[in-house]
C-alpha cells in the first residue's frame, strides 16, 4: 500500500473518530429545555363542568360570551428531540376576567362569576402533537392582605403524555404583575421563558394569539 493511500485511511478514521466524539455534543445542543413543572393550586375544578371542550368563552345553554379579551392559544407538546407527542391529554383551568374562579373555595366573593365563561377545558393532542383553546385573559386575584399580595395572570394546565406528566402554569409576556408575583419570581430566566407567552393582537386588538409549545422529557 503507498504511504499516500495510508495516510488518506488515517485522516478517514481519524475523522471518524472525531465525528464519535463530537456527536453526543452536538445532538445535547439540539435538544430543547423541558417546560417546568408549577404548583397545581387550590382551584382544581373539585366538579368537572358538563361543557369541558376547547372553547372556554361559551357555556352550551348560557347566552353571550365571555367578558373579557379573548386569547387564541395554539400549542404544540413535543419531546425534547422536538418530536411530537400524540394523543397527550390537555387540562386547563383558570380564573375569568375578574379574578374569580367557578370554585367553592375561592375566597375572592367580591369578584363576580361569569356564567357564559367555562372555565376548564380539556383535549387531545392531534399526530402532530398540536392542540388549541380558545379562552380569556385571566384576571388577577388577591392572594393576601399585602398589597404586593395578588397573583398575576396565568393560566393552570395538567398535561399527561404518552409517560410524562406536566402540571404547570402559563404566564404573559409584559404584564407589571409578573414583577412581584412569588411564583413566577421563584423561576429561573431559563425557566421562565418556557412558560411565559407573548401574545399578539389580531384584527382590532379585542382577540390576542399566542403559541406554547410544550416539552415533555421522554414524551
């Protein structure tokens, strides 16, 4: 064999040995943040609403919509290769427009419900992994007698995929509340930024749009 041939063989394999090396870096690189987990909260619907579908701002049998502006949530969840996860089961909850929860334990009395917000929904991520909800932009509430003491907007979700399950909360991009609100504030920037969305306004400003995309460790 001649030294050129020889010397072609060892670049080759020393390149390949490079590539071995390099890959696992290169492919930890790839992969995306996993969402982070939140507290549930106290207001877990204790008795499911008979209208639990996708559109939180119609009740079937209750005139009008709900008060509020409307946000239209399109999302993914995916594993942290950005491969999709079908046939994951989505819950939220959240409180309306004024702050209230359709809960027995809410405290918040002085904060009206309303009877055309539905206030849970639930569904099925399709093969892409996709899922939408039509909703509100949730109210703040008080949650002590401090005056810093109020929660910021957010949204619960309890996300069950095909071996991981997520229990969150979704937060907005620029809201002044997010500053002294305890639980958003125990976040890492990292952390935050997989949880924190940035809606944008559609048409004349009375409907928001936002995207989420969900990462479930292993799916």
């Amino acid at each position: 064999m001649s030294t050129t041939i020889s010397r072609r063989h060892a670049l080759q394999a020393a390149g390949w040995a490079a590539t071995a090396l390099f890959t696992p870096t290169a492919a930890a690189r790839q992969q995306r943040r996993i969402t982070v987990e939140d507290i549930m909260g106290p207001y877990y619907p204790i008795h499911r609403p008979l209208d639990e579908d996708a559109d939180l701002t119609r009740v079937d049998g209750q005139p009008g919509v709900a008060q509020g502006t409307r946000i239209d949530l399109h999302g993914r969840v995916v594993d942290t290769l950005g491969r999709p996860v079908a046939g994951a089961w989505i819950e939220m909850w959240q409180a309306n427009s004024h702050g209230r929860y359709a809960h027995a334990t809410d405290p918040n009395e002085a904060a009206p419900l309303d009877p055309a917000f539905q206030g849970f929904g639930r569904q099925e991520t399709d093969r892409q992994g996709r899922f939408r909800f039509l909703t509100i932009v949730p109210g703040p509430y008080p949650v002590g007698t401090g005056p810093d003491q109020v929660r910021t907007p957010h949204i619960h979700f309890d996300i069950r995929g095909q071996h991981d399950r997520l229990v969150t909360q979704i937060y907005f991009s620029g809201e002044p509340l997010n500053d002294n609100d305890l639980l958003y504030q125990a976040l890492s920037a990292e952390d935050r930024e997989t949880v924190t969305l940035v809606p944008r306004s559609v048409g004349d400003g009375a409907r928001l749009k936002a995207k989420w995309t969900v990462v479930l460790a292993t799916g």
